[in-house]
C-alpha cells in the first residue's frame, strides 16, 4: 500500500488527496496539484495522475463521484417522516437514474405559509424534488416549483397507492378505502412511464 508521502518512484494512477506526486525538480505542478514550500508536488483532488514528460508537468484528472448530488440535481425520493413543518426524505435516484447508495435529505414546509407539511405530502409518498441546498452534508430538498412534487401518494388509511382525483379540495383519491386527501401533485401524477424510467424499468 502506498502511503500519502510515497515516494516518486512508486506513481499509482490514483491519487488521493495530500499524496505526494513527486518533487518539483522533476514535473511542474498543473491542475488538480498544489506544491508545498519544500517543493513537493502533491495531489489536491481524489484522481488520475497523469505526467507529462514533455511539459514536465504532473496533473490530477478528478474522479467524478457517481453518487455525489449537487444543487439543482432533480431528484426521486421517498417521504420516510413527516413532521408538522419538515420531512426526512431518502433520495433514490437523481436526473433520472437510481443511486447506487441512497442519501437522506431534508423537505421545508413552503416558506412564508403557515400550514402543515402534511396537507402536501405524506409518508410513502414518491416525490420529484430538486436539491436547494447541501450545508455540511446535509442536503435540502424543494418540492414548491411547477413540474415537482408527489408523482404517486400513498394512503395514510390502508397504505394503498392513491390515484387523482378532483372532488372539493382533494385531489388524490384510494381506491381500496375510499379516503379523499390533498397532496402537492405533479401535473403528470401517476405517470407511471416516467416513475418507471427513473426507477430504470424502461429500456
Ligand atoms: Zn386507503
């Protein structure tokens, strides 16, 4: 195993961050490297190191994190707790394809109303949601912009799924107990061609 101040000699072609490259009197520091005041070359990124011999000049290409979610991602989750202003949500897949591993977020009640988060989502409830904000790992979800929101609830009363409807306030409907309830719906709710193409099902 390579440790992070390696010598030159041993170049792994993966690079962790504060692993040492090599020395300045051998290749220039480029993208993705920092050089520290005794003249080492080191890693910044997690990546491939790539030296080049006719610059003298020693790169770190950064390895994408599948899974890492960024602002803006659309994102397919699951409501797991519900609570008067806020709900836990697992994030299963994001702009369309399923997460190898599953993260947790945060959904706010719709800021500047004082209403129960509850009269728009409920829990088992498949969300689209896009990703506002990520503070110290901790992602926040919006479901308050057109085109997000439940694309298929769950009964609070037997846990069937619910299908739309459009009687008085309600707009969800159970077929199995008859229960009418409100949701946050997307205006394609139910669509089960685009639930099946995030959940990959389609080819
Ligand atoms: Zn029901």
């Amino acid at each position: 195993m390579s440790g992070p101040y390696e010598m030159a000699e041993d170049r792994r072609q993966i690079v962790l961050p504060g692993e040492k490259l090599c020395v300045l009197e051998e290749f220039l520091s480029g993208k993705g490297t920092s050089t520290s005041a005794d003249g080492t070359v080191f890693a910044t990124v997690v990546g491939k190191a790539k030296f080049d011999r006719k610059k003298r000049e020693v790169q770190v290409e950064a390895i994408k994190e599948p899974d890492s979610i960024s602002i803006g991602d659309i994102v397919l989750g699951e409501v797991k707790e519900l609570q008067s202003r806020s709900a836990v949500i697992k994030i299963i897949g994001k702009n369309g394809k399923l997460l190898k591993h599953q993260r947790s977020a945060i959904l706010l009640a719709k800021p500047g109303i004082k209403d129960y988060l509850g009269q728009h989502v409920s829990v088992g409830d498949v969300i689209i949601a896009k990703v506002t904000s990520i503070v110290s790992g901790l992602i926040n979800v919006s479901i308050w912009e057109q085109g997000l929101g439940v694309i298929q609830a769950m009964c609070d009363g037997c846990g069937s799924t619910m299908v739309y409807t459009k009687k008085d306030k309600y707009n969800v409907y159970c077929p199995k107990c008859g229960k009418l309830d409100t949701r946050k719906i997307l205006t394609n709710y139910g669509n089960v061609k685009m639930l099946s193409e995030w959940l990959g099902l389609t080819a």
